[in-house]
C-alpha cells in the first residue's frame, strides 16, 4: 500500500531524509518512531505530496507520488502533526469543505459527517466554531477530517501529542479500530504508543531508517546483550568489581542496593552470579532477567548511531 | 472546476465572517462617496468620472488588502498542508481564491451603484461612460488581486504580502507617469505597461480593447506566478 524506494530530501543543505526504503503492506499498522527531527514528518509530508523529494520514489495505493500525485492524495488520510484547521469555521463547515474537496457528492458528506463525528465523539460540538474547541477536541476534528473520505491509507503524525491521557487513550482505541480495515502509518516518539497500537515498527534516527521489524522479533535482534537485575546487601563498588570478573558480563551498572548486570546473549551467568556474591558473604536479596522495553531498544539504536559516525 | 466553486465559495464566506471585508467595503465607500459628492459639486457634468478616476487607485490598494491573507494566513496557520494534500491541483486553489476574493471586490463595486442611480434621479447622465467606467474598474480589481495573491502567495506574513502587492501595484499604476519625464517614443512603450494608461478610456465611455487585453494578461501572468510560487514551495 505504501512503498517508499531511496527516498531522500535536503532542505537547501540540511539533509532530513538520506536514502531511506520500506513498505507497508494493506491493513498494516505500522510506527514510525524516533526521536524530533528525525525526519518523520518530512518523510510523511512527502508521501501526501506536500513536499517533492530530492531524489527517490514513492507510491501510495499504486499511485506514484510524483507523477500521479492527485490520484495518490485521493487515498489518504492524513493528520498533520500542525493540526491545520480553519477556525473561523465550525465544525461541520470544516468536514463538508475538506469532503467536498476529495470528491464526496452533497448526499455522501451529510451521512458521512454524522459517521465520522459519530466516530470522534463530536456530537456536540458539530456547529460550534472551531477556534473556541480546547486542543484535545481540535485533535478529534483533525482526526475526523482524515477519515472522512474512507481513505485505503491513513497516515498520522503524532496524532495523541498534546492532549490528555484519556482523550490519548482513546485516539489509540481509535486508531487500532481502524486499523481493522485499513493501512496505518503512524509517527510517534511516544515508544509505548507503538508497542500498544503497531504490529510492526521502522525506527528512524537523522533521516535513516536504523532499525524495521515486528516488535517482538526486535527485542529479540536487539537482545545480542540480555540483562540481569539484582538487588545486593554489601559494599557497592566492591561488589560491582567482582560481577565484572564474572565470564560473559559486559557491564554492570549500580545505584544503592540495585544492580543491572549485562551479558552475552545466551549466556546465563545466574548461577556464578549467585556463587561469587556467596563467596563474598554478601545478602543477595534478588536476581531476575529483564526484557528489553522497546525505550531500550530505541535508545541503544539511535545511540549506537551515533557513535557511529 | 468543482474544487475551484468549492473553495471560491469558502473564501467568499470567509470574508463575510471576518471583520476585513465589511472594513474594506466601508473605507471604499467612505471615500468614493467623498469623490462622488465632490466632483458632482465641482464638475459641471452629471458623470461619475471624478469617483472613477482617484477611485481606482483606491481600489487597487483595497485590492491587494483584499488579497492578503488569502494565501498568507493559510501558511502561517499551517492550513495550506491541507490544501496541497488534497486532491486539488494548484491551480485550481488559486483560482478558487481569485474568484472569492472577486466575489467580495464585485459586491464592493455593486455597493458604489446608488452614486448612478442619484445621478439618473437628478438629472440625465450618459449611461455608456458609467457602464465602461465600472468595467475600467472591475477589470483593474481582477489585475490588482491577482497581484495579491501573488504577493500573498510569497510569505506566511500578511503584512508583508500586502506591502508587496502595494509596491507592485504602485510602480505598474505610476510607471506610466514617471516614463513621461523620458524621450517620447520610449516614454510611450512604457506607458503601455501601466495600470493607469487605461484608465481615462474607459472612463470617457470607451471600450478600449488594449485596455481589456491588458488587464486580463496582467491577471493571468500573476495568477499563473502565484500558481508557480505555491508549487514552488513543495521543492523547499
């Protein structure tokens, strides 16, 4: 549904996008994470045609965007991270002006503007100027807008930011309700926020993409170091010197009584752990392995990135 | 041509339901009444040259005040993401906004018509000046908006847009007048790009062809800019 080849943009000499590729196949929902100006948006505004690339190609829904442009924007949905609103408009003004745009006829906007505020819960505020809606309802419009013309492919820029944690809530709820029919692409630097709403995530760090996969299938790429949590009665820094001689730790890290303990994949030093820490006649008061939260996984790639260069 | 009716009449409202327009409208009024009442009291002729003639300078600048936000606002607003995402071609937006903005200059101008109508119940005007002079008039407020839109079209700062379609405006409406200090036959060649040159014509009753094709190209040339500079701002 959307497929993006070598895609790269300057903004005069500043590089946002460098070279990036991936897909997205129908009824996928699919995060597109990092860190600000990383180039999601840019990557986003070039997919809805608001901006040309400087080199590379892309389509949407079969359309390519750069030749076939029109065709292509008929099938998105977007919400723009801005939330672009007229608000010298009312609520239902707004809807039948962006409808009427993407071609609906009088009779399919009437029905589909009480569907998608139905959907939004906006019911009561469909005559109401949208200047005088608070942020969290002017996010449900931008939403509302998007679906209205029953787009094959949605794709959202931070669409839960800025609002409060129950109106949050339910734009995921939103989000993955539609996701049962469509295509979804949707940025965030919120990491729970994909691991909630995504089957599939692209991490994207200074305009490359750093990382693509199921979320499951990364913290298992990613665990090439997995990690060991224990709490410890006894002298710190002595006790942390000795794990390090342990075979298969990497690094060990501590804050009072709590260590994290970073070995090898596959490793399992839980046991010499225990024995050195008996050894010592210290108190072990605990010992367990930690998964790697997908904040974990993003911080190590984009970190590493870094180093890199 | 759908989209373009379907954002003329945005805009259209749009004006109606912010102060600008009824601003605008009465400053017009204001002072064309002003000209009207002074020339009818000094002039020994039932016309409505003396409104007409400052009067169309004042309906330049109103113009490009007009114009001003149309483009602007949606940048500085965010709201122009919307229209170059959907399913619009370029110029189809900024036609549409032309024929909105017109919509308004138009009721403007529909507005001046009692000036004629206390001249017909006065006395016995010539008709066929005053309905040249009212093409004069719309034809120069097409050539002004497009202008602004044009300026509009360049900056996400309205008063900016506005001081540049006013400097455009005054050097294409006052070029004629300072080419006159110049040798004739140059002097002549350049008058021909002036807003003004038209003017009298139109005025003292004439259909003045060159004037018409003038006008119009000088619309179509800074709607087609306009049109470039939107498209332009996808390649920033």
């Amino acid at each position: 549904m959307i497929r993006v080849e070598n895609l790269t943009k300057y903004y005069g000499k500043r590089l946002a996008v460098d070279n990036i590729s991936f897909n997205v196949e129908k009824g996928e929902i699919v995060g597109f994470l990092g860190p600000n100006a990383a180039g999601k948006t840019t990557t986003m505004r070039i997919l809805t045609g608001f901006l040309m690339p400087t080199r590379g190609e892309a389509w949407v829904a079969g359309y390519n965007v750069l030749s076939h442009s029109l065709e292509a924007r008929q099938h998105i949905g977007y919400f723009a991270e801005a939330v672009p609103l007229y608000t010298d408009m009312t609520v239902r003004s707004y809807l039948d002006f962006l409808a009427r745009l993407r071609g609906l006829d009088t009779k399919r906007i009437k029905t589909r503007i009480e569907d998608v505020v139905d959907i939004c819960h906006l019911e009561e505020y469909v005559d109401v100027i949208i200047g005088k809606l608070s942020k969290g309802f002017r996010q449900r419009v931008g939403v509302a807008q998007a679906i209205i013309h029953e787009p094959e492919v949605l794709i959202l820029d931070e669409p839960t930011i800025g609002i409060d944690p129950i109106q949050v809530a339910m734009t995921r709820q939103l989000i993955k309700g539609l996701g049962k029919e469509r295509t979804i692409l949707l940025s965030t630097h919120i990491l729970p926020e994909v691991s909630m709403t995504c089957e599939r995530v692209i991490i994207i760090h200074e305009g490359k993409i750093v990382a693509e996969d199921s979320i499951e299938n990364l913290s298992s790429m990613i665990s090439g170091s997995r990690r060991i949590r224990l709490e410890v009665e006894g002298p710190s820094e002595k006790i942390a010197e000795r794990l390090r001689q342990i075979e298969g730790v990497h690094r060990v890290s501590y804050q009072d009584t709590n260590y994290t303990v970073e070995c090898s994949a596959g490793q399992d030093p839980r046991g010499k752990i225990m024995e050195t820490i008996v050894q010592g006649g210290w108190t072990l008061l605990s010992l367990e392995f930690i998964e790697m939260s997908l904040e974990d996984i993003f911080l190590k790639l984009t970190t590493e990135e870094e180093t890199g260069q | 041509m759908r989209n373009t009716i379907t954002i003329a009449l945005k805009e259209f409202k749009s004006y109606l339901a912010s102060p600008m327009a009824y601003v605008v409208t009465g400053i017009f009024l204001a002072l064309t009444g002003f000209l009207f009442r002074y020339s009818a009291a000094t002039y020994i002729e039932t016309s409505i040259r003396g409104f007409v003639e400052t009067g169309s300078l004042v309906l330049l600048l109103l113009a490009a005040v007009l114009a001003m936000r149309l483009l602007a606002e949606e940048r500085k607003m965010g709201t122009l993401e919307l229209l170059l995402t959907a399913p619009v071609r370029d110029s189809e937006v900024i036609l549409g906004k032309f024929l909105g903005s017109l919509g308004i200059l138009t009721a403007m101008l529909v507005l001046t018509f009692y000036y004629p109508i206390l001249l017909m119940s006065f006395g016995d005007p010539d008709m066929g000046p005053i309905g040249t002079s009212y093409l004069g008039l719309f034809l120069l407020g097409c050539a002004s908006l497009a202008i602004g839109i044009f300026a509009s079209s360049l900056t996400s700062n309205q008063i900016v847009a506005a001081v540049v379609a006013g400097g455009i405006l005054f050097a294409l409406w006052f070029m004629g007048t300072v080419a006159s200090y110049l040798p004739e036959t140059v002097s002549e060649f350049i008058s021909y790009f002036s807003l003004s040159t038209y003017v009298p014509a139109f005025t003292r009753g004439v259909v003045d062809s060159r004037g018409i094709i003038y006008y119009l190209s000088i619309t179509a040339l800074f709607l087609f800019l306009a049109v470039r500079s939107l498209e332009n701002s996808r390649w920033s």
